[in-house]
C-alpha cells in the first residue's frame, strides 16, 4: 500500500541549500596538524566565497594524518592516535566554522568507546559542525570486516539514527556502508528529510558504485536531496597500487520539478593514479520543492510517499 509522508509544518525552512563536496584525496600528505587544517580553513573560505552553506568531506579524512604520526607507531595503535589527534582538531575546526559562516562536515573519525568486549574499541563518528557552536554526530552502523577486526583496533557499530535540525532543514547522516541497506532506509523515509549525508571511502570501484548507486536510489525512494562524497585513494600506499575511487554527488527525485535524470552535480569517480583532489560546488539544491514533492506536489504518473509491503503475502509453490 501507499503512504503518504509524514510532511510537517515547519516555521521557518530554506527553500534551496549550496554545499561543497570535497572528494579528498587521501594520497595528500600534510607535515602537521596544524597544515591540515589550514587545508580545511581554506576550503571553507572559498565556500563561504561561493555562499554554500556547508562543507562536506569524505569518511575517515583524518587518514591523511597518518603521514606525520609518529615513525614507530604500531598499527595496533593508530586508531588510538587518531582518535587523540581528532581531539585536539575540534576546536580549531569548531573557531574556523564560526569565523567563515560555513557549517562543516569534516569526514568521520575514531572515538574511544571502551567496552566489556571491546576495550579497545572506537566508533566511527561523523561531525556535524555549524557557525552558532552547536555540533551534531551520528555513528557509523554497519562496519566491514576489516573495521570489526582491524589490525589497527576494533571498531563498534552505532545504534542510533540522529535526526537533527540545520537551518530548518531535517537532516540525517548515513556512513558509507550504511547507504547499502534498506532496514535504514526504511525507518529514515518516515522521517520527512530534507538533506541526507553519506560520507564514504571505498577500496575499490565496486565499493563506489554500490554506495553512490544506492545514494542515488534512496534520493528516488525518499524523495528528497542526498549528497554523497567519496575519499580518493588510500594513505600510505603506492598510487600504482592503489584502489581507492572517490567522487562526489547530488541526487534528487526524478521529477520534473527538479530533475529529469536524479541527477544535480557530480563529479565522475576519481582515482589516486589522477592526482584529484576536487571539490564539487552543488548551488541552490532545490530542498524546498522536493519538500512539496513529499507533501504530494509531484508528478501525476509518481505517487508520492513510502510505500509499505506489509500487507504483501509470499505465494508460490517455492514459498
């Protein structure tokens, strides 16, 4: 059966939304934290050039830190170290978010999360940070096999969906892996979103085309804006060798209203072998109408909401 969404009353809402995607590449080698985030600092100043509202980087970012850890640091420990230097990363980052007037999402990071069956374990945290000091996180929730038992620490799947207010707009962060289920999805399109999140890094082009076929699936499925940024490349590891694809996209519903094709800005899968190291300027992503797309505004042959197959029935001499 059909639902229609849940679409509430809002006071106040933009109509479009422009967000920077940086497709970092993670081949990048900066000497020291503090030339990181100058890196950092300099791209939110040519957002806030540009009016976007939002800097968006890839999952696990703070990779690049790898190239001025100690010489001798285990592998054991890296996650340990990363998760002390993302500490010490946070307010520098939260000051240059509130002097540029541009919200920041910084990629995900190791956060400690001791537990009885895993004390050294850590979360894979996305940051949400925004100009007037507030920061949201949301957990990473299905991890791969080589997050659950890394050689460099294990990492704890999250548990909770944080659905948090940006400027009006309802938004929700999805973590690579996380784009690929529709258990999520399933919960996330009763929500009414007006922008989802999906930092990623994926190993290899296939990983890419099932986190970003998938993104732009569930742009269709929930009717409402998606944006998706992938890592380039991996640190510390011969270009010649290395898998890694990244890129960045917006998705939207297929409407007319909006967009023929699903399609608003994207850059193509990039490469470390290419050297890229690029940022996607997505303007005036049109949040508003695909809001009045949910509320039933779309096109006549589209029936708007989440549909439901609970009233379906397994038949069949195979059931």
């Amino acid at each position: 059966m059909w639902r229609n969404g849940p679409c509430r009353e809002r006071k106040s809402y933009m109509e479009h939304v422009s967000v920077d995607l940086w497709a970092a590449n993670l081949q990048v080698t900066p000497d020291s934290l503090q030339s990181w985030l100058a890196s950092v600092e300099l791209r939110l100043q040519q957002a806030a050039a540009r009016e976007a509202q939002l800097l968006v980087m890839p999952e696990f970012c703070c990779a690049q830190w790898l190239s001025f850890a100690p010489a001798d640091l285990p592998a054991e420990q890296q996650l340990g170290w990363l998760a002390q230097t993302a500490a010490l990363a946070l307010d520098p980052m939260r000051r240059m978010v509130e002097q540029t007037g541009v919200a920041l999402l910084p990629g995900t990071f190791p956060v400690a999360f001791p537990s009885v069956d895993a004390p050294e374990g850590y979360l894979n945290q996305a940051w949400f940070l925004t100009p007037d000091g507030g920061m949201q996180v949301q957990n990473k929730l299905s991890l791969t096999p080589l997050e659950a038992n890394g050689a460099s620490g294990v990492t704890i799947a999250g548990t909770g969906i944080n659905l948090f207010d940006w400027n009006g707009l309802r938004c929700v962060i999805a973590i690579c892996l996380d784009a690929e289920y529709t258990a999520l999805w399933s919960k996330l399109g009763e929500l009414d979103l007006d922008l989802v999140i999906i930092p990623a890094k994926t190993d290899m082009i296939t990983g890419y085309n099932r986190v970003f076929s998938c993104a732009r699936a569930r742009a269709i499925e929930l009717q409402t804006a998606v944006c998706c940024v992938g890592a380039v490349g991996a640190p510390l590891t011969p270009w010649q060798e290395d898998t890694g694809v990244g890129g960045a996209s917006v998705y939207l519903p297929c409407d007319v209203s909006v967009a023929l094709d699903g399609m608003h800005a994207a850059l193509p899968p990039q490469t470390a072998a290419q050297g890229m190291d690029l940022v996607l300027q997505a303007p005036a992503i049109p949040v508003g109408q695909c809001r009045r797309i949910r509320a039933g505004a779309a096109e006549a042959e589209v029936r708007p909401g989440l549909w439901s197959g609970d009233h379906l029935t397994v038949e069949g001499n195979a059931a």
